[in-house]
C-alpha cells in the first residue's frame, strides 16, 4: 500500500509535528476558513480550503466529539 509510513512507536512521532505558526488554531479562524472555503468531502473526512494570507500554507484539524458528526 503507497503513501506515508506511520512511526512504529512514539518517540518517532515528533518527526510529524508541525511549527505553531503553520496551524489554524484561533477559533475565528476556523470559523472564518469554514465560511469563505471551498468544501471537499471524502466517506470519513470533510476538508475546508482557503488561501493563506500568510507566505506559507497552514493546516487545521477539527475532530468532532465521538457521537456527532
């Protein structure tokens, strides 16, 4: 199967962490990415794009409370 490998344990997992500044982390943000993005919908993620005022791309992950969708 192609793609990324996953790290066997989790001293390996800081290798995949990104820098504060490349994530969406402000709630208005989010809100405002949710808005004005487009809507890209697979069976078990939906992903909302937007350009970046900032000179490199950032990246925010919502997970929905067990239950709700």
């Amino acid at each position: 199967m192609g793609g990324a490998e996953f790290p066997a344990d989790a001293s390996s997992v800081g290798r995949f962490r990104l820098p504060k500044s490349r994530l969406i982390r402000r709630g208005s943000e989010i809100v405002r990415t949710r808005r004005k993005g487009r809507r890209v919908t697979g069976h078990h993620v939906e992903v909302f794009l937007v350009s970046s005022p900032a000179l490199h791309p950032r990246v925010g992950i919502v997970v929905p409370k067990w239950g709700h969708n």
